[in-house]
C-alpha cells in the first residue's frame, strides 16, 4: 500500500498548529501532529523539505521500518524538531493502519485496559482567591484532579496564569513576552495555597503543581518537603532535567511524587530517571517523543520501574496528538494520568475528534484510526501567526528558566 502523497498544513484557528496528511494508493488517509509551540516553521521545512520526498512511493504499512529509517537514516539524531517530524509521521501511519484494520487505534495497541483516562485540569488565579474559585470551578466540572497555579503577591506576571478571565495559554501572538520570577517569594507563597485548598475542599481532589524547571535540586527538596501534608499526586518539572543524576538530591529527601518529561524527545532524555525511579511520572508525549512507536517504548521501560504515564496534554499539542494518546491512554497498563486543557472552541471548527470528557474522565470513541480529522478548507481560514513562549527573568533582570 504505497503513500501517493504527504502534505503538511499549518493553520491557527486560535493557536498555532502543523498537521500532517498522509495519503495513500487505495484512499486511505492518516493524520499526525507535528506542532512545536515558537518554532513550528521549523519543523514544516523538516518536514517539507526533508522527508517528504522519501515517504512518497514507500510501504504505509511498514510504521516500524519507516521509523527507523527517518531515525537512525538521518544520521542527525534526536532534537525536538526531528522527533516532532518523526511522530507525525509515525502517529499518521498508524492512523491508517488501524483504519485500514477497521478498528480504534486502542485495539490495535493491544486492547481496553481501562474505561477512560483519568484527566487533571488546570486551575489557576492572579491571586489565591481566584486560584480557589477555579478550584472550585473545576470540581463543579466533574475534574477529579486539579492541577493549581497561582500568582504570587508581588509578581506581575508568572507561570500558569491566565492574562484575563479566560483560560491560561502559554503562547502569546508577536515576539516574546517576558515574566517575572522570584525563587524565595515562590517558596514562601505555594505552601499556603495548598493549605487553603486542602482547607477549603478536604482530602477528596487529587492536587498537582507544576514549577516549570525554576528550581535547584536543592530548592525543590524543599519545595517538595513543605508540600508533603497536602498529599500532592505530583509535583512537576522540579528543576531542569538535562541532568538526570540531579534528582537523586530530591528524590533521597522528599516523598512528595515527582513528574518530569514534557520536553523530552526520546528514551535517552529519560533513562536515567526511570531505571533508578527517581521519578513517579514520565510525561513524555507521542508527539515531542517520537510517535506511538517510541512512546511504547518509554512506556515499557517506565513499566520495569513502577513509573507510570503523565502525558503532557496542553493545548500547544493538537487535537490529533490528544486523540492518539487517548487512544494510549486506554491500553497502556502503567497508566498514571492524561493532562489536559481543552481547545478552544475555534479550533473545533478545524478538527473534529472522537474523544470526549466525561465525569473527570477522557473517553474514546470507536471510530476506526485516531478518530481526529481535519477539515482542510476550513484550516485556510486560520493562516499561520507567529507567536511565542514567554521569558523569564529574575527580579534584577537575570535571564531565567520558563
Ligand atoms: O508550558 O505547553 O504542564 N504543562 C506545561 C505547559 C507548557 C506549554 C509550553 O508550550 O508546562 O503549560
Ligand atoms: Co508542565
């Protein structure tokens, strides 16, 4: 079953995507997500330029061999950008694969191992009113677990907070933004936003917080410590994680669980972490790590070391990676948790998916394939806005980690 064509479309229909559409001899097509949040062009010359021109003749049936010819073929290994082509890829063939075999990707993996993805929410405020009334909120929205940031007291501007009254989204239309941070102000302020939120709504919602990379090992032992009465389900990205050995300083002084991975490309980024369990959860993705084909390895590996899944889910992944990883979510058996922020309602008018939340849960439907297409004369209304992360710099104006 040769691949006739491949097409990359890019659209904004309130944030930027790139998606890409494999098709192939008998009329079956496949969808995969290549979007990288600030540097999504990138990625569509990667694409675009480089392996297009080589899927094009080639077996769509063969997922696995393609996988390791745009992986070890390249020569150039790893990177974000190369691992976000080759998941695209990848999560488009098994797109048609399962199509082709009538079946929900879910099957295909192996099989229901649970009735639907257990999913946190994002609560957050400028202030710890505003973080507990969106706690509020999201209980109210049936969310089992929530996920709270909150602004701190002299601060403009930090991680996880919406601007308005809308939702948070990290991603700002122009050139960079820049925030603020303080470490001692931050470390004085989060314990006693759990404190009122375990005051205020008991023992019954899971709780998570996520630092963002800001911390030293050192700070986050700390951090780590003083969060330990609210029972947190995880704390996460405590300090950056390109050196793994780094948290076995937290891991030796606090029992508050740790989750790490959004970033990473490839097992290599998490190896170290997983096989001296130094970490509860891996939150590497299908579409940042590689596609289905290597997250099942990140996956297995997690497995031999009691750590489970924690997808990051934010809404800088596309429909189409949310709908494959439900689709994860559903068989893999060291299943943890699934992240999710819901799209924006424009984006809807672009993707249509077959995954739905349900009473704290995300559920997949049976459509054969990932269940998430585009409708293409649509996503040419939405044309491509550049638009970036945030920076972060410290009080004194010291670049620092976002
Ligand atoms: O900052 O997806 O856990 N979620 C996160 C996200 C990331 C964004 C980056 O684009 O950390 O909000
Ligand atoms: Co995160």
């Amino acid at each position: 079953m040769k691949i006739t064509d491949a097409r990359v479309i890019v659209c904004c229909p309130g944030r930027n995507f790139v998606t890409l559409k494999i098709e192939t001899e008998d009329g079956v097509t496949g969808l995969g997500d290549a979007t990288l949040n600030g540097r999504e062009l990138a990625v569509v010359s990667y694409l675009e330029d480089h392996v297009l021109p080589c899927l094009i003749g080639r077996d769509a049936r063969c997922i696995e061999d393609t996988w390791q010819y745009l992986y070890r073929g390249a020569y150039w290994r790893r990177g974000p950008v190369t691992m976000a082509a080759i998941s695209a890829v990848d999560v488009a063939l098994w797109d048609i694969k399962a199509k082709c075999a009538g079946m929900p990707l879910y099957q295909l993996l192996g099989g229901r191992s649970r009735g639907g993805a257990l999913v946190y929410g994002h609560a957050n405020g400028r202030t710890l009113d505003e973080a507990l009334a969106a706690v509020a909120q999201f209980k109210a929205e049936g969310f089992r677990a929530i996920r709270v940031q909150c602004g701190l007291p002299d601060i403009e501007k930090v991680y996880g907070v919406a601007n308005g009254d809308g939702p948070y989204e990290p991603a700002k239309k122009g050139l960079p933004p820049e925030e603020q941070w303080s470490t001692p102000d931050y470390l004085r302020f989060v314990p006693q936003v759990f404190a009122k939120v375990r005051a205020e709504f008991g023992n019954g919602p899971l709780l998570l917080h996520d630092v963002h990379h800001r911390l030293s090992p050192n700070e986050a032992a700390r951090l780590g410590q003083d969060l330990e009465p609210y029972r947190l389900f995880w704390m996460e990205d405590p300090t950056p994680a390109e050196n793994q050995a780094g948290f076995r300083l937290i891991r030796q002084r606090t029992t508050t669980p740790l989750a790490v991975g959004e970033i990473f490309n490839t097992v290599w980024d998490c190896k170290q972490l997983i096989e001296e369990q130094l970490i509860d959860y891996i939150r590497a993705t299908i579409l940042h790590a590689g596609g289905v084909t290597h997250m099942r390895t990140i996956a297995a590996l997690a497995g031999l070391h009691q750590v489970r899944t924690g997808m990051h889910g934010a809404t800088d992944l596309s429909p189409v990676t949310l709908g494959a990883q439900v689709h994860f979510d559903t068989w893999v058996p060291n299943f943890g948790i699934q992240e999710l922020m819901l799209h924006e309602p424009v984006t809807g008018e672009v993707f249509s998916c077959d995954y739905r939340f349900e009473d704290g849960y995300l559920v997949t439907g049976d459509k054969p394939g990932h269940g998430v297409e585009i409708d293409e004369a649509k996503a040419a209304d939405y044309p491509y806005e550049p638009a970036y992360l945030p920076v972060n710099r410290l009080t004194d104006g010291t670049l620092w980690d976002w």
